[in-house]
C-alpha cells in the first residue's frame, strides 16, 4: 500500500491561508504590492506626528499600525516630526513622543527624522514648481483667499495675482523667504483648478511668512511650508512606500500625488484608514489642551486623559495597549470603539501579570476578643493564582484588623454574605470570624467598631475546614502602611462629549474621588513607582509618582469587572 501524504504541509497552507484571510484591507494592499515587485519588493513606512502636544490612544493606534506593518512584512519604520509651524511646536513635545514610542515597545534605530530637515530641499523644489508656472505669490490675505476659496456647490475664483511672471514669482518668494514681508502678506500657492470640486485643489498654500523662532532651526527660517506641502515631499525623500493616514486625509491624497508628479520624484501610496473614536472621551489635540489649560485635569499626564502618558501614570501596560490596537483592527470607514474594550484588555493583561495584594478603602476597626494580644501571625498569600512562579508572600495577622467598612451591615439583605451582627465570615487566607458586637458612635451613631471571635480551628489550609460564604479581605491594623488612594470613572459623563451641547457640560464632576484614609498591607512599602498591583476585590491599582516610600499613592487603573454600565442603567432607570 501506498503511503499516505504527509498532511502536515497541507495544514500549514491552510493556516496561511486562513491568516491571509483574516488580514485588513492595509495588509492586503501591502502582499499586492509585494507580489507584484511594486518598490522593488520593499516595505517602508513612517510615523509621523506634530509635536504640537502630547499623543493619545488614537495615536497609539497608527503607531502600532505602522510599527507593526514594517516589522510583519520584514521592512522599516521612521519616526519623522512633522515640524512646520513653530508657533505651536515644542521640544517638550518631542521628548514626549520620543517616550511614547518606546514604551510602547517599538524602535526606529537610527531613522529619527524631522521635516525640518528637508526645509532647504522644499524650498528648492517650490521654486522648480515655480520655474514650471505650477506655483504663484499670492498677495491675497488668509480671509480673501477662504472667500475665493467657494464652495462645497459653487466653484472658486482666481486670485488677481495668479498669472503673474515666473521672474515676478521667484523674485517675491526670495525675497519672502529674505524677511523682506510681514507676516501674512504674502503666500506661495500652487496652480491647480479653482472650479475643482475638491476644495484642496483649489490653489493650496504651499507657504505662508511666519517670522518666528523654530525649535530646531531657530530664525533661519521666516517662510514655512503647509503640512500639505512638506508632508509627501518629506515621504519621498525617506522613501516610504506606503503612506499610511488616518481618513481625514483622503480628500488631500489627490494633492499629495499631484505634488509628486509634478516633482517627478519618488510617488510612494497613501492609504487611509479610519481613525480611533472612543466613547466617554475627546481626542482632539484642541480640547485636551483646553482641559488642561483651563483646569479641568492636572495636566497630560492626569490619569483621566486619554493621552499615553496619562494611560502610563494610570497603570496600563504597553502590552494592553497593543492587544487592543490589535483586537479593534483596522477600517476603512469611521465607527466608535466602546471604552470598555479598552478597559477589558488591560484586565486581562494584569490578571496574568499583576501580584495581588490586599488594601482596604474605607476602613472599619474589628477587635478580635478571643485573640491574644501579643500575638502576631504571618499567613501566606498566593501572589498570583494564574502564574504560580511568582510565589507566595508573608502577611502579618493580629488581634486588630482593618475591614472595608462596605464589608458589613447591620440590617442586612437576604442575600448580603458578608459580615453582620451574628453571623460568620472568613478573613482571606485567614480564620473564619463572628461578629459579636456592634460599636457606635454615641453623638452620631456611625459604626466605629466591631467586636468579633476567631475559630481557631479554621485558619486557611487546615484540613477539615467548616465553610461559609463570604471571604473578605483585610489589613492588620499594627502592620499597615498608611495610604492614599485615586480612584477614577471617565471623564466624561456621556458616550459622545459635545455632541448635543458645549463639551464642558459633559465633564463628569465624579471623575476622581481621592481617599486619603486608606491601609494596604506592608509589603507595598517602598513599591515602585509605575509598579502594578490588583488589590484583591477592589481592582488594578498603579504606584501614582506621588507616592513616598512611607506613604504610597495609587490610582486604580481599573476595576475587577465592568461596573460603569451598571451604574449607567440604575441612573437611566431613575
């Protein structure tokens, strides 16, 4: 008999295939341009942000899009600033992008490029458009030109300056660029079409006169070039081959290759994909510039902003970070990605990466009576049930202990499992106890104490243990370590901010509550910085920079399950 074929070769064309299958119009677009030997088989592309303010997660997406797409198909990646208005750019900005790319996890070697690089290469190529009469000076203001600009149903109209003499031309653009003319009274402008029924071929500004200091080229410069000018010339000169933008941009992609045509130069392809929309948040650069500058946040790096930074102090991971650019995929039209999925990969990510740990929020005394004064236990506790090699730790016990004062209720629910007068509860990793005794305060009649007994016969790991069922967690009262805690819902009360009245009006007044009266247990002394914890019941917590060795501050990256809906129904049943 014949042997058998090996399926095993069958079976991994298939998976290719199938993966194949599953890839995004970019992809897809990318193995056409492979196969066909279109750049010479390569693939090469940027990330190119203005560093006009801080990055978000929106940002974050493009970047693991590019980064991705040059590291899956065995090609480059540039990290390029696109610096072309030095009224609006810092080097605080560059510094903190430069910190965002790498924390989330991606290299661009030694291709660190700006635009302003090539801003005497630009410049000799608007005069060549010039020299070609596919570029003028147009003595027109940046109103008149809107007004000749038309409309979306009614063509544009020439400027009166717009057959002026290639001598002319390049006389007035020396002498722009020479410092000769205040700011804004005088542009460079291509020569396309004014009855264009795309308004961005309706004679671009190619230049406008700025006379004011760059970051980096300082007053050499007094003439900058658009974002639509240097922005595919830039592309060109890097040799990109796939120029990959957000959707806002597809209008602009005609410019773009006209630009390059008539430059007779490099022509890499731009490509479009719908940008990130995320609900209870704002991306634009402009509003988050006015919740900062207006107060309603502490800054870029307030745990409530979307920008990267402010995801980093909060306590997510890179890798979160990544999972869900990577489980939102990418699109070709507009859509709203809910929060929630977001939330939900970095709680899968810490589940597996993060050490437990026990704190306590709003604190409420127990006494056990029958437990000896002088004495302290240390139990073990599992730091990390899904990943048994990061061990066990020590937690002190003793006769007083700190429970969450939600933990206990005097006149409970049927089905509240939890501590109340007589009945039994177990301490996590610790005995089961009964509550015995109720303390108020006599003024105001607030609980300030509960008076309970230990089973001694039930501590964790003893064989033939009596069940209950509730588990609650606690610190002891000698042993804890003073904290402060922040914990945070969006900062937003709506899905959509701004979409039915001014965006402020949308800001969520219960978007931060700062407990200062919190204990955790001591082996969060002296945590780092950034270091990560899930406070066991209570959710994901971030060591907050404020923090002191004595003193730690957290903020609650998230909670152990998804709650915000909940709330939003209880209220819309109100």
């Amino acid at each position: 008999m014949a042997d058998s074929p090996d399926p095993a070769p069958n079976a991994d064309k298939d998976k290719e295939k199938a993966k194949e299958a599953r890839a995004h119009f970019i992809e897809q677009i990318i193995r056409a341009d492979l196969e066909s030997g279109k750049y010479g088989g390569r693939v090469h592309t940027r990330f190119p942000p203005e560093p006009n303010g801080y990055l978000h997660i929106g940002h974050a997406k493009s970047i693991c899009l590019n980064f991705g797409l040059a590291e899956k198909f065995g090609g480059l990646c540039n990290l390029r600033f696109d610096d072309t208005n030095p009224v609006k750019e810092e080097q605080e900005y560059v510094e903190a992008i430069r910190d965002d790319v790498r924390w989330l996890g991606f290299d661009w070697g030694d291709r660190e490029f700006y635009a302003s690089d090539y801003f005497e290469q630009l410049y000799q190529w608007a005069e060549k458009l010039i020299r070609q009469g596919d570029a003028y000076v147009c003595d027109l203001s940046a109103e008149e030109i809107r007004e000749y600009r038309g409309t979306l149903t009614e063509p544009g109209r020439e400027s009166p300056y717009r057959n002026r003499s290639v001598e002319e031309n390049l006389d007035l653009f020396r002498r722009m660029r020479a410092g000769e003319f205040p700011d804004g009274s005088r542009t460079l402008r291509a020569k396309i079409d004014m009855a264009s029924p795309n308004l961005n071929l309706r004679d671009p500004v190619m230049y406008r006169i700025l006379h004011a200091e760059h970051h980096r080229t300082g007053d050499q410069w007094c003439i900058y070039p658009t974002y639509d000018w240097a922005h595919g010339q830039s592309d060109s000169i890097e040799g990109i081959t796939h120029s990959i933008c957000t959707l806002e941009f597809e209008n602009h992609r005609p410019l773009y290759d006209w630009f390059l045509d008539r430059l007779g130069v490099h022509h890499p392809q731009q490509i479009e994909f719908a940008r990130l929309n995320l609900t209870y948040t704002v991306m634009s650069k402009r509003r988050l510039l006015e919740l900062v500058q207006e107060g309603h946040v502490r800054g870029w790096d307030d745990p409530r902003m979307p920008t990267i930074c402010a995801l980093r102090r909060r306590g997510y991971t890179p890798e979160s970070i990544r999972a869900f650019a990577e489980r939102i995929g990418v699109a070709k039209f507009n859509s709203t990605i809910d929060i929630q999925v977001l939330e939900q990969c970095l709680r899968e990510d810490l589940n597996r990466r993060a050490p437990r740990a026990m704190g306590v929020l709003d604190p409420l005394k127990i006494v056990l009576t029958n437990y000896p004064e002088d004495r302290v236990e240390e139990l073990e506790a599992i730091n990390n049930p899904e990943d048994p090699s990061m061990g066990k730790r020590l937690v002190p016990f003793s006769r007083e202990l700190w429970i969450e004062r939600s933990d206990f209720m005097e006149d409970p629910p049927r089905k509240f499992f939890r501590l109340a007068p007589g009945r039994e509860v177990r301490l996590r990793y610790a005995y089961i106890i009964r509550c015995d005794e109720v303390v108020h305060d006599p003024k105001t009649g607030v609980v300030t104490e509960l008076r309970c007994s230990y089973d001694p016969q039930t501590r964790s790991g003893m064989p033939q243990q009596r069940k209950v069922k509730g588990t609650i967690h606690w610190v002891s009262c000698a042993h804890a370590l003073s904290a402060e805690v922040r914990l945070y819902d969006h900062l937003f009360r709506v899905p959509d901010p701004g979409a039915e009245r001014d965006w402020r009006e949308d800001l969520n007044p219960q978007s931060e509550e700062v407990r200062t009266n919190c204990f955790v247990e001591p082996s969060l002394r002296g945590a780092d910085v950034g270091a990560r914890y899930q406070f066991e019941r209570l959710g994901y917590f971030c060591v907050d920079p404020d923090s002191t060795a004595d003193h730690p501050v957290f903020n609650r990256s998230v909670t152990l399950r998804d709650t915000w809906a909940k709330i939003q129904k209880k209220e819309t049943r109100k």
